[in-house]
C-alpha cells in the first residue's frame, strides 16, 4: 500500500512543478501519465550526468 501511495505523490509533486497552469480539462490519467513520463526523464537525465561526474 505505501509502495503505491509514495510514486503517486511524487508523480502529484511533479506535475505541480511542471505545469503549474495546466488546464483542469485535462483528464486525471492523462496528467498522471504525463507526469510519469517527465519524472522518468528527469530520473535518466540526472542519472547520466551522475555517470559523466
């Protein structure tokens, strides 16, 4: 249960800081999965910077 609880607010905190403005139009899985998938990014791109220090 925690497991699932602590990606979904991290997913929550960063769709927050990504589209602060986005329209509420927007379904709630769509904006999940967006925010997925940015998180995901973010995780890679600072993984190879770490492996380039």
């Amino acid at each position: 249960m925690a497991y699932f609880v602590l990606p979904s607010l991290h997913t929550v905190l960063i769709a927050r800081r990504y589209a602060p403005e986005a329209p509420k139009s927007i379904p709630l899985k769509e904006k999940f999965t967006s925010s997925i998938n940015i998180g995901f990014e973010e995780e890679r791109e600072s993984f190879s910077s770490s492996r380039v220090l």
